[in-house]
C-alpha cells in the first residue's frame, strides 16, 4: 500500500466517524487489471475498500449530482447527504463547475484532493497487447509490467500509456480542496498544451471530414461518452428528445454527428479536459479533440480556462465589456 | 460427419473461394483489438484475436434497419432479401448466442421476418479458442471454448493447420465447396484437437451461477441492487457488446409527410427505458435497471426460454465504464441465494 492510499483511508474513517460525511465517494479494485470502480463508503469499517494508484481514472464528480436528489417516490422530510469525495485536478475542477451550476451544494462536500502524475489509459495497454487480452498487470514504479492471454510478457514505461488528457493536464493538484493527501505532483506537463488540436487544425477541410467520418463512423451510440461525463446530467439529452426530435436514432453519420457535434457544443466552455468520454468509449473514439478545439478557442478568445475557481465567472456565462465580439453581425 | 485440414497458407485462399458467391465476415485487427467485419480482401483477416471487441449479432440484428416507409397514408413495405453469407471465425460464445437470438426471435411460434431472412442465409464457422480471453468464463454457463451450438462448423488451430469438422449439412456443404484445398483429417489431427479441447476447457476460471430461480425471484428487493446500481453509469456499453441482448425499440421518422419506421437497439440500463407516455417510469432508479439486466438475462430468460441468456463472453465486463464484473456480481447472488 503506498502512502496515499494509508493517508486517504485513514482520513476518510476519521470523517465517518466523527459525523463529517455520510458517504464517501472514491475508487476501489476492479476485477481485471488496469481497472478500478468507483466505490461508495458508508462505515468507517469499509475504507479498506479505496484504492489511490495510477488506474484511479474515472471521474468521480460524475457520481456527485445523484447523491444530492431527493429519492424519487420518498415521502415526508429528507436532508441530502454530507459526501466526501476523492479529487485529482480534473475531478476538482468537474465539481468547481458542478458547483457553479449548481448541480452539487460546496457546503455538504468535503473534498479531498490528491496530486495526480497522470492515469494509465488502459486501451493505450490494449494498443500495445496488439490482439490479444490483458491476462494481469502490476504497476511498478514507473513502468508497467503485462502479461498478454498469450502470456507473453511485456514491460511498459507508464510515459508511453498516459491518458492523452492526463499527458497536457496542466492542473494536477485540486483546485478546491478541504483537504490534501500526499505530496504535490512533481513531473510537469510533457506536451504542450492543445498539441493534437494544433496538428488537426493544420490539416485541410477534406482532411478533417474524412478524419471524422471515419472516427463518427465506429459510434454505437451506446452512451458511453455522455454518462460518463460529469457535465452530461441534463434529465433529459437532446439526443433523446422527441418534441423536437433533433436527430434519429440509427448509427447513419448525419445522426451520430449530430449528436456528437450537439454534445461538444454543450460542453463549450465547460470541458475540463479529464478524459473520461474517452476512456469509457467502448470503440476507442477520440472525442477529446472535439473538446479540446472548443477549449482552445474560448482560452484564445476569452483568456479563461475552464473551472479552476469558484469566484471567478467563467467564460461563457459571463460578459465583459472587452469580450471579443468578431463574431457579431451587423443586420 | 465431415473432417478435414487446411494448411494454414491456404486460409486466405479458401476464404476467397467461399467469398465468391457469399458475403463474407470475419475477424480484422482493430485499434480495439479484433472486430468482426465484412471482408472483401481476406488477407486482413485475423485469427489471432480472441473475442472481437464487439460481438456480431449485427450481422444478423443490425443495430437500426427501417421497418418500412410512408408517404401520407400510403405504407411501402421493405423488401426483405438477404444474401447469402459466412461468418469465418466467430468464437464458440457468439455461435452459441446466436442460437440464443433464435429462440427469441421465433418465440411461441411467432417468427420476426427481419431477423430470420438474414440468419436464415447465414452460414457460421467456429474458431474453437486455444486460450481463454481476459473475463471469459463460458463454461461456466453453459458453454464451451470448443462448444459446437450455433455453428455449422468448427474449427481447431493446430498451429500449421485448421482442423474442420462440419457441424450441419449447411458446414458439410460449405467445406466440400472448398474440398480442392483441404486435406482429410487424419487420427493424428483428431488425437491432436481432442487434446486441444481439454487444454482449453481446463484454463477457465469457474463462476458460480446461481441457477436456483426462486432464491433469484427473492433477491429482488435486495440491498445488492443499490450497491450496485450506485455505480452503474446508466450507458449502454454492455448490452451493445452483448451477443445476446435483444431488446430493441421503434420510432418513426417523419419529415414533412414522409418517413421511415426505424428498429434500433435499445439498453435497459437507460433511463428512458420504461418511460411511458404519461410520464410514468416504473424504474426509477439505476438499481431497478441493474437489476433488470441481470434478472433478465439470468431469472427471466430461464424461466421464458430454459435457459440463461449469457453465454460468457466478457465483453460486458472488458468494456463496462464503471469497472462493474458481472462474475462478481453472480458471485454474489449466489452467496446470497444460499442465505436465503
């Protein structure tokens, strides 16, 4: 067990013994490797259960909003839970826009962030297997030692499997904290920041509709992407709305364009890059770049990055005088 | 029944003899690992995969299909033709499974024409599996790496060579097509896949299934349900890689007067599932949709159909968001059945 791991367990059962949470919401060994799955402690008897290593790659802030509904069907008083919860940066920064939005109340949270040197992405892993399976996986300092179901072994430095976002994450410690665990993280970001968006933007119009059709193509509209995102907690998707209908439902591009193109808009000025749309793609779509040319413009247009504090006004739902307005049409 | 060889360097060759009249799908590399596809140059075709990321219950239930199109009040019936067509190296779960959709689709003698006109002109290869895949468990419920349900033949990789055995007079037919390039199979070749089926069956893992039904009816209200509804993300991963996940919904499409009515697959783990029209949804939370899924599959199924509607593949388990193991989850049914 590393340090982390003792830390946060430690001061997670202090926090359910002593009545400051109710709940608390980390990560916990999945049963194949490379995996873990969020995890929901109740009793100080259960923190046993969490895990902090290079695997914690969902975004938790994602399972925030449904802790604080009222149950549907209850009668009579309720009073939402005090919930505690783990945060890397972009697990932070989700919960600063939650926050904002107004989707998860800051004074029944208790946020417990770690610095974070990037998560394995585990189809990266995958890539490297070729096609056969993962059998086991033990992460060893910075390297990754798999064995193949062809048991073939392979040892893997963890630079070369780092989530794409985890590689230009700029924000590796929380930015909103109750509490921190362990030390600050100490490897800077290796690729410049908007690198991929860069590279695509210099490529010609036909260039990147063939580049899309050909991701868009490989969509089964499963959902993935939306549920796991933690901005995606509309009651209810355009995607699925009937009165309008915005798009159909089969797997023909203009459809899951629409959808993936509409999804993007949404997350305008509100991505903050974690990469959880695209580790939970069953077919291994790269929506991020998606996001991440919207993220680029509005850091070019607004000199705001997405959530990183809950004072200041973010981009897109605010306005300032000298707000760039080229956009604008005369009538 | 019929039993030959094939020389390995001649697998591309004999995939191009029976892709002449057929269309033919098999394994390619993809950056997910395999998939199944429909090839046009067989020399992309790869059997070194184990099970393709996603299953190929598309090649017979395809994810949309238009049911039919209308013009004010005129309906145009589509037409339903299907060629003819193989599947080369589907893993003995998904044949299985695709015996599974059969009993569904025929059920209580009413047959689903959409579904039949293609599953009926389709022809499956078996690849039996040497090694199990990352969160196979098939023998577990019901099934084999070397299993022969759903397949009109099956096939052994001995290393140089693929043993043939036809399975139905459809594979017998097939391979004989193909008889210029094969090789009757000899003592050695059937000592040497005999051997291979025990090494196989031997490298699973068992999962306890809990078969016990009543026991299953009382786990309903159980607080197993909340645990693990709490982490389900409510997309659908696992029912869209799921060989044998059938439900599907209907919508029409309409445009000015004109449309189309479109099948597609549906998941019950979304919550729009059994959201009825007065607004009402009788499962309002994702436990009651985690629950359905697996009662569905392990409860219901039995109950309708004799047997449980999972056949082991894992794919649930490789590609579910949340990290949810539907081993673990039967695990604990089963613990839970013996204490009821």
């Amino acid at each position: 067990m590393n340090q982390v791991e003792e830390t946060l367990r430690q001061e997670v059962a202090k926090l359910l013994e002593d009545g400051t949470i109710d709940v608390f919401v980390g990560h916990e060994a999945a049963s194949l490797p490379l995996k873990t799955s969020p995890c929901f402690v109740r009793s100080p008897k259960e923190v046993d259960r969490l895990v902090w290593n290079r695997i914690c790659t969902s975004n938790l802030a994602t399972y925030l909003p449904q802790l604080f509904k009222r149950p549907v069907g209850l009668k009579g008083e309720w009073t939402p839970p005090k919930v505690g919860v783990v945060a890397k940066g972009c697990d932070s920064r989700s919960i600063v826009g939650l926050i904002k939005e107004k989707q998860i109340p800051r004074d029944r949270l208790f946020i417990i962030g770690v610095g974070c040197e990037g998560m394995i992405d585990r189809h990266s892993v995958g890539r490297a297997l070729g096609v056969v399976g993962l059998a086991d996986a033990k992460v060893d300092g910075n390297s990754v030692q798999v064995i193949g179901t062809d048991g073939r072994e392979k040892r893997i430095d963890i630079a070369d499997v780092l989530a794409a976002s985890c590689r230009e994450c700029q924000h590796r410690e929380a930015v909103l904290s109750n509490l921190t665990v362990g030390e600050a993280p100490s490897s800077a970001p290796e690729v410049s920041h908007y690198a991929n968006v860069a590279e695509f933007e210099s490529k010609s119009p036909q260039e990147r509709w063939e580049h899309w059709v050909g991701e868009l193509s490989r969509c089964i509209r499963c959902y993935a992407c939306r549920q796991a995102c933690p901005n995606c907690y509309c009651e209810e998707c355009f995607a699925e709305e009937t009165a309008p209908k915005w798009l159909g439902v089969t797997t023909d591009l203009s459809d899951v364009f629409v959808f993936h193109l509409g999804r993007a808009f949404h997350q305008a000025g509100r991505c903050v890059d974690c990469g959880a749309c695209v580790a939970a793609c069953p077919q291994g779509i790269d929506l991020r770049l998606l996001n991440q040319k919207i993220n680029k413009d509005v850091e070019e247009l607004f000199e705001a990055q997405v959530s990183l504090s809950l004072e200041e006004a973010e981009a897109l739902s605010s306005f300032r005088m000298e707000d760039d307005q080229s956009f604008m049409t005369e009538p | 029944m019929l039993e030959m060889t094939l020389d390995k360097s001649k697998v591309q060759e004999f995939l191009r003899l029976l892709g002449q009249n057929r269309r033919l799908f098999a394994p390619v590399k993809d950056r997910m690992g395999t998939k199944f596809s429909e090839v046009a140059d067989p020399s992309l075709v790869c059997l070194d995969g184990l099970n393709t990321n996603l299953s190929l219950k598309e090649v017979v239930f395809p994810q949309w299909e238009t049911l039919y199109t209308f013009e004010e009040d005129q309906a145009n019936e589509v037409k339903l033709a299907a060629q003819e067509t193989l599947l080369f190296g589907a893993r003995p779960c998904d044949a299985r499974a695709l015996e599974l959709l059969d009993r569904v689709f025929t059920w209580e003698g009413i047959d689903d024409p959409y579904y039949l006109r293609r599953r009926e002109k389709t022809c499956v290869v078996a690849l039996a599996c040497n090694t199990p895949g990352e969160a196979c468990f098939c023998s577990s419920v019901g099934g084999s790496p070397v299993g022969e349900v759903g397949a009109d033949a099956l096939a052994f990789d001995l290393g140089k060579q693929l043993y043939l055995r036809a399975l139905t007079e459809r594979g017998e037919a097939l391979l004989k097509e193909a008889s210029t390039l094969t090789e009757k199979a000899t003592e050695e070749d059937k000592q040497a896949v005999q051997q291979a089926a025990a090494e196989a069956e031997k490298q699973l893992q068992p999962v306890p299934i809990p078969e016990d039904l009543a026991a299953l009816k009382e786990s309903f209200d159980a607080e197993i349900w909340e645990d693990l509804g709490q982490k389900c993300l409510g997309c659908g991963t696992c029912a869209y890689v799921c060989p044998t996940c059938h439900c599907f919904d209907i919508t029409d499409e309409t445009k000015k007067g004109v449309g189309r009515r479109v099948r597609s697959w549906d998941s019950c783990a979304f919550s729009l599932f059994t959201l009825h029209g007065s607004g009402h949804n009788p499962r309002t939370t994702q436990a009651a949709r985690y629950r359905q899924r697996v009662l569905h599959k392990f409860l219901y199924c039995p109950e309708n159909f004799g047997e449980a509607f999972c056949v082991g593949c894992g794919r649930c388990i490789t590609n579910c968001p949340a990290g949810l193991d539907l081993r673990a989850v039967l695990e604990r049914l089963g613990s839970l059945a013996k204490v009821t």
